[in-house]
C-alpha cells in the first residue's frame, strides 16, 4: 500500500468516526475530510467533481424542492389531522395508523421530510389525549426506515445505487417494496404487542368533546400550492416508472425526473410568498454532506484501496449466499453506528468491482445491501437522519430518551424486520429473481 492510500484511508476513517460521534455537524466534518485530500493532493480541485455523482445530488436536490412545497402548502397536517378525526381519537387506531402513514409517505417523499413534519405533530397529539409520545414517535421512525428502503426515492442509501447502476424505481419497486411491507409490518406487530394494555387503559378515559373543534382543513394555507406540489411529487413518480421508455427519446436522468417537476412549478408559482424563501429552506447542508462524501470515498476508489479489497474476495465472492449475507449483515451493523450515506458509496464501488467475476447477477447485492442500509441506521438514535430529527425535536421539548430506553424500543420490532428481510433476499437467491 502506497502513502497516498494510506493517507485516504485515515482520512476516511476519521471522517467516519467523528461523523458517528456527533461533536461537531457532518457537514464541516466532511468538507474538513475534502480539504485535507486536496492538502496531500491526492485530489486536485480540478479533479473532485469527477467523483461526484451528479445525478444523485440533483434528484436529492429536485425532490427537497417538491416536498418543502407541498410542506409550506399545509398539506400534510391537513392530511394527519384528518387522519386522527376519522379514528375518533381512538389511542390504539393512531398508534397503528401513523406508523403506516410513516412507512407509506416514507416511500415517496424521504423520511427526513417525513418525520419533520409528523414528530411535533405526533407530539402535540400525544399531549392531547395524554399518552407517552416516545413509543409512537420510536415506532414512526423504525417505519419510516423501512418504508424508505422499498422505493428508489425512499432513501438516500437507494438514490446513491440506484443511480451507481443505473436502477430505476420500477427496478426497487419490484425487488424491495413487498420485502419493505412484510417488514414494516413485522416490526409494527412487536410495537403494537407491548403498548397494547397502556393504549387501551388511556383509551377509556378519553373525553372526546376537547377535539370537536378541531378543523383539518383549517391546516392547509396554500389550496393552490397544494395541489401543484401533489402534482409534481406525482409526476417525479410518474416520470421514474417511465424513465425507461422516456430516454428512448429524451435523455431522462434520475436528476432531471425531479428537477422539470420542481422548477416548472417554481416557474409558475415562484412568486407566491410562502416560496419566496424556499431556496433558503432546502436542506442544503445535507446536498454539502452529499457532495464532500462523494469525493471521500472517490479517494478509496482513486487509490484502487476498493479494486484491492474486492479482488481479495474475488474467492469468496463466488458463493452468492455467502457474500449477499455477509453484505446485508454488514450494512445492518455499521449503520447503526455509521451515517448509512458515506456507506452506501463505498459498498456501492464494492459491488461494482465485485460484478466483474461473479457468475451471478449482481444485483442481489444492491438489494441485499440497500434494505439492511435502511433498517439498520434504526437500531441506534444516531443511525439515520431521520432518527436524529425525531430525537432532536424531543430533546428540544424537554424530553430525554437516552440510548438505553431507544434501543429498548426499537431493538425487537426492528430486528424482527430485518430478519423477515433477509429471509426474503436468500429466497430471492434460491429462486432467481433479483
């Protein structure tokens, strides 16, 4: 090993672990792991855009725009507290419900917006009927990952493969998203089991007549801007399934399937005040994370550290059983501890020098490897982005979970998810469709 892939090496090794350890935000740490490349110059700035991948940056980015939107618009409280009124306020109906509606939305719009907008309201419903919100929020967020991990847009983990190998949503609509419903439901059973006998007791002793004057279309601020961002969510969708036949014609990346929707409305509705702002609302701190990771891991990749690590499995990778299973628990146990991002990348660089010598279809690797991305961020409050939302919002009312009373309710419903998913992906090995 020369020293310039020692070097990268240690740079993504400390990149890694003060990411995990939260002392200072992601984003500084990753552009702090760019510039020290650039200082050893095992990149040169005219080289690192060469290592980005463009393509994920501008979806992630289209896809922002389309959600905050439909966001500012009312839409989804509009949507939750109609929700809460057609169950009556019932305890045991919410805490099924709302973790549903966590794993489906997760699936369209990326959990990160998902759980922005559903922890305070969760939390303020919570405080109405009386009950405990941390078990309803946890289950919202082990959802919310599962759900994300069935639909190309649900993750970014599925965004960063699916654009590496040019899957579309129709590709991880097909593969993952009955594997994403059999777990959410799995893990949803395990929570519903052990909150059951508390809702229940909560249950008898609600006064309904407090929530008669609450009005759910009084939430939506914008009908108009609703309406144009629920009709550019569903023509990102539209334009994904279509990708295929589309390029025939059009040169249809994942990035422009968000991008045309989003600034079409930005075109016809950019003067509206409530999206006046909206380019300072994105979340570009996490396009920066995005970026500077990309280039991080390019490092490995540039000083062949990956190339050699994949030749050294060549062996072993031969056995599809054995590398799919050794790939999904990997990702299940690092991203609990790891930004589920950075490791979508390098096990994406993997896979590619893999699929070079296997006599197998590669692509029960990115299958195997995106679900266990997804899932496994869920076990730790730091895992996923989504997590540290939910966590952070509680922290900042004066709740404090702590890691031990997280990883409590989590640990069961979503390791019997993970199970249930791969006992799925072995399956699909035995029978060939992946």
């Amino acid at each position: 090993m020369d020293n310039k892939a020692i070097i990268s090496l240690i740079i993504f090794a400390c990149t890694y672990f003060f990411i995990a350890i939260e002392k200072t935000p992601k984003v500084y740490v990753s552009i702090a792991g760019v510039l020290l490349l650039v200082l050893f110059r095992i990149f040169n700035f005219e080289e690192i855009h060469n290592f980005v991948d463009w393509d994920t940056i501008s979806f992630l980015f289209g896809i922002f725009l389309v959600v905050k939107i439909i966001e500012v618009s009312g839409f989804f409280n509009y949507l939750s507290l109609k929700v809460i009124k057609k169950f009556n306020y019932d305890p045991l109906k919410i805490f099924l419900f709302f973790p549903i509606l966590s794993w489906f939305l997760s699936g369209f719009v990326d959990s990160i917006t998902v759980l922005t907008f559903l922890t305070p309201l969760t939390y303020t419903l919570c405080r109405l009927i009386k009950i405990d919100p941390i078990p309803l929020i946890v289950a919202e967020v082990c959802l919310a990952n599962v759900g994300g991990s069935g639909t190309l847009m649900g993750d970014p983990p599925n965004v960063i493969l699916g654009s590496m190998f040019n899957l579309g949503f129709t590709d991880f609509f097909i593969h993952n998203y009955i594997i994403s419903f059999f777990s959410g439901l799995g893990a949803l059973f395990l929570f519903y089991l052990k909150e059951k006998n508390k809702l229940v007791k909560i249950r008898e002793s609600i006064d309904k007549k407090i929530f008669e004057k609450i009005i759910p279309e009084e939430a939506i601020e914008d009908k108009l801007l609703a309406k144009y961002g629920l009709l550019g969510l569903l023509s990102v969708v539209f334009l994904l399934i279509f990708r295929d036949i589309i390029k025939k014609i059009f040169p249809l990346s994942i990035g422009i399937c968000s991008l045309i929707p989003s600034f079409f409305i930005l075109f016809q509705k950019g003067s509206n005040v409530k999206l006046k702002n909206l380019l300072r609302e994105i979340d570009i701190e996490t396009l920066l994370f995005f970026v500077s990771l990309f280039v991080i891991v390019g490092s490995l990749e540039k000083t062949e550290l990956i190339k050699k690590f994949a030749f050294s499995l060549k062996d072993f990778s031969q056995n599809g059983y054995k590398i799919s299973t050794i790939l999904f628990w990997f990702s299940v146990g690092t991203s609990a501890f790891i930004d589920n991002v950075p490791e979508a990348m390098s096990i994406g660089y993997l896979i590619k020098h893999i699929s070079k010598s296997i006599p197998y279809r590669f692509t029960i690797l990115i299958w195997g490897s995106s679900l266990g991305l997804d899932m496994g961020g869920n076990f730790t409050p730091i895992g996923a982005s989504a997590n540290v939302v939910a966590y952070g919002f509680l922290e900042s009312q004066g709740i404090k979970i702590g890691w031990k009373r997280w990883i409590k309710l989590m640990f069961l419903p979503n390791l019997f998810a993970v199970f249930i998913s791969y006992i799925f992906v072995i399956l699909k090995f035995m029978i060939g469709f992946y």
